[in-house]
C-alpha cells in the first residue's frame, strides 16, 4: 500500500513576487524594473531623470581613433568562461559525493564572494538556510576543505590569510618534493596572519625571527614559500564588469538625532499620461485604460512600501551600532538577520536580499548595509567581545588553560558558549 505524506507549502502569487523583487532590489535594479513596467504600460510617464549624460566633454580625432583602436582590442579579448562560483560548480560534477555532500558544497559556492572568499559565516550560513541534521557542521566542515581543493585551489576562505593557509597545507606535497623542509613550510604556514605580514613589511624581520627563535634569513626563506601562493585565487575567474555602488538610504545627525531617508533621487517619478482623450476612448479603450491606472498604482504602492520597509530596517541597524557608526568604539553589539527579520515581520531569506543588496550613505562615506550585523556568540555577548574576554583569560593566567576550562571561566563571567566555539575563538585570537 502506498504511504501518504502531508505537506505544506507556500506559493506565491504574481503580485507577492512583484513586491518581494521590489523590495529586495537595489536602485539601479529597480530602475529597470520601473522602465520594463513603463514599456509594458502606454499610459505610464517617467519624471525625473534626463536621457543627458552628467558630464561631457570635447574629443579630438587623434584621441576618438586611439579610443576605437583600443576598443577593437578589448574586443578580441575572448571573453571569460563564467566566473568562480560557475567553475567550481562545473567541477562538483565529476566528484564522486553523496546527495547531501553536493547539496553543501552548491551551498558553499553559493556562499562565495568574486574573490572566492565568504560573505557568511558557517553558523550564519546554516541558519539562514535552515539546513537539519546533527552532523551538518561536520559535513560543513569537510566539504568547504573539498571545495578549497577545486581549481583554483584556496576558494572557500574566509579571508585572504585564511585562503593562503589553505594553499600552503594542499601545495605541502609538492613544496617537499622541491626539497624545501618541512619545518620551513611550518614556519611559513604560522607566519600567515596579519601582525607577521606587517612586521615583515615594516622590514622588523629581527622582531620576527626573535619570536619564532629563528635566524632572519631562515624569515626570509619563509616569507619566499609565502609568495608562492596567491592571495588571489578567483582573479583569473572574475569576469564582472566594474559595478559602481549607488547608496540607497541615507543618514544624518541632527541634534543628537538619527535621521534616515531613502536616497530616490536616481528612481524615476511614475504618473499617469494625461495627454489622451478619455472621452474618445471605445469599451476595449477604457478598460485598457483602467488596467493601465490600477497598474501604477500598485507600482507606486509597492515602491512606497518599500522605501518605508527600507528606512525602517535601516534605522533599526543604526540605532543598534551607533556608537561604532560615529567611531567611538570598535565594537558592534550582536545584530543578526534574524532579528531583522523578526523587527520588520519577515522572513530570514528576505532580510538577508535587503541587508546584502543595499548600502547606507553617511558622512561621505558609503557602507554596505551588512556591514552593521554581528554574530552573536551566546545570544547577549557579540563574537568580539568574546574573542577579547578569551585573550584576556589567556594572557592573565599563570599557567595553559584547556578549552574546557576557559568555557567554564566564561560561564563564571556570564558568558555561555560550548567548547567548541571557545577552540575555534581561541585560535582566531592566537592568530
């Protein structure tokens, strides 16, 4: 007899995912949008925005055939194929994985920037994605090293140190066969934080050499393994065209008061064509015509809706680090996506397409909406503040502190985290 399963599903409708994708859009996305909408409707009318370039200027004849001659080699250049997220999507195919194996590994490379390096942590990651199973962090874990082992080798980092430890552990076989040491492969595999990268560029190699208890030249050695690697992994793979970031909230102090305002002034106005002969209209005509109304006005709706969501969540994210916004700490408290969701009655998918696609302008300065989240590490303690309470029990003990024991230390303190993420604090602390 076949087995019955009850399921529930949501579906959405045209006019929902109209207003998710609007919503979720950032300026110059929804400017396209507007016009497609335009092109679709006769009676539409878009103000506001002038088909003249800003800024022009006189060209001689010598420099527009210098300018086409260039022009003709930029398009000889045989395009890329794809970029990094594409290419090493083509190579999971030939590996030989589980279901649930290929599933994390798409998740990962999903999860990757155009340099190949993170925009979210694993905790962050996992959540946002709802992932299930007790072991998802262990197969975490294990694929995100599968997929640092893809071409180029060093993807799937967290950053450029993090990517150039990976290289060095996966190029280990092949620098030994070279007959490099192994001690010096170590030396230049611990040398790869950034406190060591600054002393060496400062030219303080004794300070270095003093620390490993080496000699310098044996620094220097190290630092030849080093720039074998590639800080870079995913360059040759990059084939975007240079995107220029256009702020869609602003913010100001005024009177010790937050302001914030959506920066519409790229978005065009929509109003109605008033230009046409309504009386002369036939049935057909006027029913057009009414279709054609109702259609800007759910659009201005939508975009009304919008900016008000956006000017809600983005006062939401300042109010919480405005001490770090005006500089007067280094330190966030914790702010994740799930608590934008739950202020602005959404889903974590969603907060998280409006956090990564937005940016904030502020004392000329211009910073993605991201920016402003901070892992929490216990649910009231932000992943900062708990690296430092780590370092602090560290460098104040007399005597070498098991994980075990400085989770309990924490506890003491009122701080609540499981060994596990005390190993994994402690060494980005001893790095």
């Amino acid at each position: 007899m076949p087995s019955l399963s009850l399921q529930q599903k949501q579906v959405l409708s045209a006019a929902q995912v109209q207003t998710l994708s609007i919503l979720t859009a950032p300026a110059n996305e929804l400017v396209e949008i507007i016009e497609k909408r335009a092109e679709q409707n006769p009676f539409m009318l878009l103000k506001g925005r002038s088909d003249k370039p800003r800024y022009s200027r006189s060209v001689s004849s010598q420099a527009q055939e210098a300018s086409d001659r260039h022009e003709e080699y930029l398009n000889s250049i045989p395009d890329k194929e794809g970029d990094i997220k594409r290419h090493l999507s083509d190579q999971i195919e030939y590996l030989d994985l589980t279901r649930d194996e290929e599933e994390m590994c798409r998740l990962i490379i999903s999860n990757l920037d155009d340099r190949g390096f993170f925009v979210y942590g694993a905790d962050e990651l996992l959540e946002v994605f709802e992932i299930s199973g007790r072991d998802k962090f262990e197969l975490y874990e294990r694929m995100v090293d599968q997929v640092s082992r893809l071409d180029p080798i060093g993807c799937a980092a967290s950053d450029v140190y993090d990517s150039l430890r990976k290289q060095i552990s996966i190029l280990r076989g092949g620098f030994l066969d070279e007959g490099i040491d192994g001690e010096l492969i170590d030396l230049a595999s611990g040398m790869i934080n950034e406190d060591d990268f600054t002393l060496f560029s400062k030219g303080r190699t004794r300070d270095l050499a003093l620390k490993y208890d080496v000699d310098s030249d044996r620094i220097g050695n190290a630092f030849s393994v080093i720039r074998r690697l590639d800080p870079n992994p995913a360059r040759d793979y990059s084939s975007s065209p240079i995107r220029y970031v256009a702020p869609t909230v602003r913010a100001v102090i005024v009177d010790n008061e937050v302001k914030v305002s959506v920066a519409d002034g790229m978005i065009p106005a929509i109003e109605m064509d008033r230009t046409y002969d309504e009386a002369g209209l036939d049935s057909k005509g006027k029913r057009l015509l009414e279709s054609c109304r109702n259609d800007i006005a759910l659009l201005n709706s939508m975009i009304d809706s919008r900016n008000a969501t956006l000017s809600s969540i983005a006062y939401f994210m300042i109010s919480k680090q405005l001490n770090w916004l005006l500089g007067k700490t280094d330190r966030k408290v914790p702010l994740m996506l799930k608590d934008i969701a739950l202020y602005s009655n959404m889903s974590v998918s969603t907060a998280s397409r409006i956090v990564s696609s937005n940016y904030l302008e502020f004392e000329n300065r211009v910073i993605p909406l991201s920016d402003f989240l901070e892992r929490s590490a216990d649910g009231s303690n932000s992943k900062s503040d708990v690296i430092s309470a780590i370092a602090e029990i560290i460098r104040t003990s007399a005597e070498k502190l098991s994980d075990e024991k400085i989770r309990r230390i924490l506890e003491s303190r009122g701080i609540s985290i499981s060994r596990r993420t005390v190993q994994k604090y402690r060494a980005l602390y001893l790095q």
